[in-house]
C-alpha cells in the first residue's frame, strides 16, 4: 500500500512555474487524423444509459452529451487510443477499433 501510494506522489509533484493543466498537456499530442471515426456509438444504446460514464471517464473529453439532441457527440480526432470508453460503457454501446495505419495519437519518441 505505501508503495502504491509513493509512486502516486512522485507522479503527482510539481512545481509551481511548470505546472499545466490537462488541457495544455492534451494540446501538445500530435494527431494524424483519419477522414472516419474508429469509434462508433450505438445512440439507441446510449440513450438508455443513466450515468454517460464516457463523458467523463475520457481523459481527452471525446465524448460529450447533447442533452437538447439526447445524444452523444464523438470528437474521435481527439482519443488517445487508451481504450477507458470501451471498458467502463456499462450499455456496450461504443465499438472501438484502432485507428488504421499512420493514424491516431502521434506519442512522443514513437
């Protein structure tokens, strides 16, 4: 447990003047963007879902809930590829594929 724990204040230290948000780290991944989704929502699915557990489970914000449409928007330019979506939906609404050749999240010394 205290190892667990160590670890998680090393990867959470930061000084002040280096400090950033998640939105600025997210704005320096690169992107090489397919012209088609590599998520694919089932809306009736989603529409049934009380908690829209993606919305907020997506470190990248991909998935954002229209409650004027009652649907979910899929900003798939963004994913990081980790997979969370597909593994907490609770309806098995989200079909993930990877992003074909040369496309997806670009990381760093890859």
């Amino acid at each position: 447990m205290r190892l667990r724990y160590a670890f998680w204040e090393i990867i959470t230290m930061n000084d002040d003047k280096n400090k950033k948000s998640i939105q600025d780290k997210l704005a320096n991944i690169k992107y090489n963007c397919d012209s088609k989704s590599h998520l694919i929502l089932d809306q009736e699915k989603c529409k049934n879902c009380k908690e829209k557990t993606c919305t907020f489970i997506c470190p990248a914000n991909v998935y954002e809930y229209n409650e004027q449409l009652d649907e979910i928007t899929v900003v798939y330019e963004n994913c990081l590829e980790c997979g969370a979506c597909k593994l907490v939906c609770e309806k098995k609404s989200i079909e993930w594929h990877w992003p074909k050749a040369s496309c997806g999240v670009v990381f760093k010394n890859s």
